[in-house]
C-alpha cells in the first residue's frame, strides 16, 4: 500500500430520511425534560412521555396503545378535549395554551406536528408565561381603563393634567384634553411638549407663577388663578394647581405634577353672586332706612294722636279717660318698638309681657312670676297681646292684687300638641289682694281682653273673677296664627 492509498479514507454511508426522522423522533422523545411528547397514529396514542402525562394528569403506560376517543375522554377540561380533537381532525400545525387538567391557575403549551400519517404533540409547562402575560393583560386594561376614566374627568371638569421637569418643557398627559380648553391659548396646545411656557403667560400670570415657584419651593405644593385670552380670542380664567413629585438630593424639586381647570364659570358665577349680594345687601340697607323711618314717622303720629287726646279731654271730668287712653297708647308703641327693631319679623312673647308690664309691676319686689317656653309672635300677635297684657296690669294696679303691697301676679303658658295641632295656653293669675268680686258691668278692659283678644288670636279667652284673685285664661291655635 502505497503512501497515497494510505491517506484515502473510505467514503461515509449516507444516511437515508427515514433514518434521520428516526433519529429526530427519538431526540424529541427522549432529549429533553422540560417538553413532552404525545403522539397519534391510526386512531391510537402510539407514544406519551412520562412528562407528557405528568403534565396532563394521565398515566403513561395506560396511555399508550389507548384508543384516541378513550384517551381524551379522560382528560380533565372541555376546553383541552375540544382543541385535540380538532387538531387531529385538521392535522396540520397548529398551536394552542389550555389550562392543566386538575391544577389551578396552571397552563400548557400544544404544538402539533403531523407526521402523514398520524399527528405528534410538543406539549411544555407555560404558567410562568401566561401567568405574566396574563397580569400584563390586566395592567394593560387597568390602565385603558384609567386613560379612559381621566379622559372623562379632564372632560366634565374642563380640565387636563401635565408633567413638567423643572427648568425644562412641560408636557400635557393628555393633549386631547389640552386641545379641547377654550381657555388656553391656541399656542400652548399645539403640541404635547412646550418649551418655555411660562412666556405665554400675561404679565400678571406669571407673577402669579413666580408666587406659586416659592411655594412649591417650600412647601410642596401650590395652586394659583391666571386670567388669559383664549383659543376663542375671549378672555378666561384659569385655576393651576400643582405638587412637587420628585426632589434631588439637596431637596430641590426636579419635577412637578399639575392640573389646568378652566374656572371661567366659576368665576362667573362668582362674580355674579357676589354682584347679586352687593345688590340685596343695598336692598336690605334702604329698606332697613324705609323701616326706620316708617317707625319714626309712627311715633310721632301716636305723639300726635297723644297731644290731640290731651287737648280734646283736657276738661277735668275727663281726666281719667285721657290718661287711661295714653297709657294705651304708650303699650302699643313698645310693641311698636318691639317689633320695629326685629323689621316687623315678629316679637318675643316673654319679652312683650316684660316690656308690657314694666310700668306696672315691681320685679324687684318679686311681685310678677313668668314661666314657660319663650315663643315667636307673629306682628298681629303681639300687638294684641300687648293690649291685653296692658289692661290686665292695669286693672290690678287699680284694683286687683297690684292695689296692695302684698299682691303678686304670675304668668304662666306653655305650647301643647296634639293630632298634629299646636296651641298655645296662657294664663293671668292674681294673688294677696282685695277679694274679688263679679263687676256690675264689662268696662272697656274687659271687653277688649274677652272679645277683640279672642277675634284676633283666633282662640279662647276667659276671665274668672275668682275672689282670691282675678284669673285670666287664654287658648289660642298657632297653627291658625295670623
């Protein structure tokens, strides 16, 4: 053998197809533990890896040489048996995740490869992957749902929102938003950045703005209002309100969060109520004038109907008349007085009887007891009761328990209910003085307390001259109050 023949080596067999699909076959059965093989020929399972059934919960050995309907039968999940089902039908590569059968929340991965005849499944453990694809999915929508939610709100509000690096542009969230505020100028929406903004701003904006820089400076946050003109060449005012998000390591801030408010209608409406305020507090003034001059013009129409009674019964018979009608009249100008000073809205019971009964009784003797619930009056209410308060003082001056030292007299009332009515129970009880007895005629007093009194309260009035002391009754609806 020559040197030649020495270095000749004899040609390689050549390996048929057959032979490296064998030797493929086998590579995929056998050469990896994280993948599993089924495979499907003639109606029958012809191979299933001991991962393979690990993964879809079956027993290897029972699932080979099992009929195909029996084997997927078995498997757990409708979803699973649908889908190799079709596969096998259509017997073309295909690739589908179903969950695991008898696990929860876990999933594999099916490719089929036919193989004419007969159809081999590739199956692998996904969980890791659809488990973060899944939660992905769900920020994804999570946040849709956010984008679409600040979208609603940046609309009803008028509104849109912005991110700004200090020193640097400042960019709109939500340029849609931005576009659509009649309130910005039609500069500031052109795009989602914009340089220097602060420029775009009227002179007295941005000192507005220098303000709020300090405040954000110190305190984290600041909210400022800006007047400007428009997109709509119309004037508007804008509310900007901020907060520092990210800070260096001095403390600096190097970003801010905010949100533009278009606070026109606002501020409208503001204006327009502080307007309307100025407008009634003018009213109340001049009627507040109207009210004190009605009530002077009144005192001195009662100081004129006193003179003119002075003069017409300035004969000495009637004397006692005279003055009898004066003192009528100065009880109706302390109710007048009364009332005048809370604009004729109505009196304090309590305070008409004290005020009434000033003149005539004593307190500081202890000679007059009042007791029960303070009461609001209407106007009619308390000009009838200032009469009749009147005249029963002064028949016990004259002669009731009043007429001596001793006498004393109390006024009791109290609010009762009842089927949803509520009165109003008043009572005069005099004590200590002369005994009392029925008079011989009804006086003017009387007449005014038993007959006017009960006309214009509508209710019940009653004396009884009692002769320890004259007691007066009242009883009056206060729903039915003039």
């Amino acid at each position: 053998m020559n040197a030649l023949e020495l270095n000749v080596m004899p040609p390689a067999s050549v390996e048929t197809a057959a032979d490296l699909h064998e030797r493929i076959g086998r590579a995929l059965l056998v050469g990896r533990d994280d993948q599993g093989v089924l495979a499907v020929e003639a109606g029958r399972v012809v191979a299933c890896s001991d991962y393979a059934a690990e993964l879809l919960s079956c027993d290897a050995r029972q699932a080979r040489g099992a009929s195909v309907a029996d084997f997927i039968e078995q498997l757990e999940g409708e979803l699973l048996q649908l889908r190799l089902r079709s596969a096998l039908l259509d017997e073309t590569a295909v690739e589908f995740v179903v969950q695991r059968p008898r696990r929860h929340d876990e999933w594999i991965e099916f490719r089929s490869l036919p193989l004419s005849p007969g159809v081999a499944f590739l199956l692998k453990d996904v969980t890791d992957r659809e488990l973060s694809d899944r939660t992905l999915r769900r920020k994804e929508r999570r946040l849709l749902a956010a984008n679409r939610s600040l979208r609603l709100a940046h609309t009803a509000a008028h509104a849109a929102s912005w991110d700004w690096r200090w020193d640097q542009s400042m960019r709109w969230l939500d340029l849609a938003a931005a576009r659509e505020l009649d309130c910005l100028p039609a500069s500031w929406t052109e795009d989602e950045e914009i340089g220097d903004w602060r420029s775009l701003m009227p002179s007295a904006g941005q000192r507005a703005f220098d303000r709020a820089v300090k405040t954000l400076i110190r305190a984290g946050q600041a909210s400022f209002e800006i007047e400007v003109v428009g997109a709509d060449d119309a004037r508007h005012w804008m509310r900007i309100d901020c907060a520092v998000t990210e800070r260096d390591e001095t403390g600096a801030p190097t970003r801010v969060s905010g949100v533009t408010v278009d606070v026109t209608l606002a501020r409208r409406a503001d204006e327009a109520l502080r307007a309307e305020v100025a407008q009634r507090k003018r009213s109340e003034e001049r009627q507040q004038m109207l009210v004190h001059e009605l009530n002077h013009r009144v005192k001195n129409m009662l100081a004129t109907v006193q003179s003119v009674a002075r003069q017409s019964l300035a004969s000495p018979g009637l004397a006692g008349p005279a003055q009898d009608f004066e003192e009528r009249l100065m009880a109706l100008a302390w109710a007048y007085e009364i009332l005048t000073r809370e604009q004729w809205a109505g009196a304090s019971l309590r305070e008409v009887i004290q005020r009434t009964l000033a003149p005539h009784i004593d307190r500081a003797a202890n000679r007059l007891g009042l007791e029960g619930p303070d009461l609001w009056l209407t106007p009619n209410w308390a000009l009838s009761l200032a009469l009749a308060m009147h005249e029963l003082a002064t028949n016990a001056v004259k002669y009731g328990a009043l007429s001596k030292d001793e006498g004393r007299v109390e006024v009791q009332w109290s609010i009762l209910e009842r089927a949803g009515n509520r009165r109003l129970e008043l009572q005069w009880r005099e004590s200590g003085g002369p005994p009392v007895a029925m008079p011989a005629r009804r006086g003017f007093g009387s007449r005014l307390i038993e007959r006017s009194l009960s006309r214009e309260l509508h209710g019940d009035v009653r004396l009884d001259f009692d002769p320890a002391g004259l007691v007066c009754h009242l009883v009056a609806s206060l729903t039915e109050a003039p």
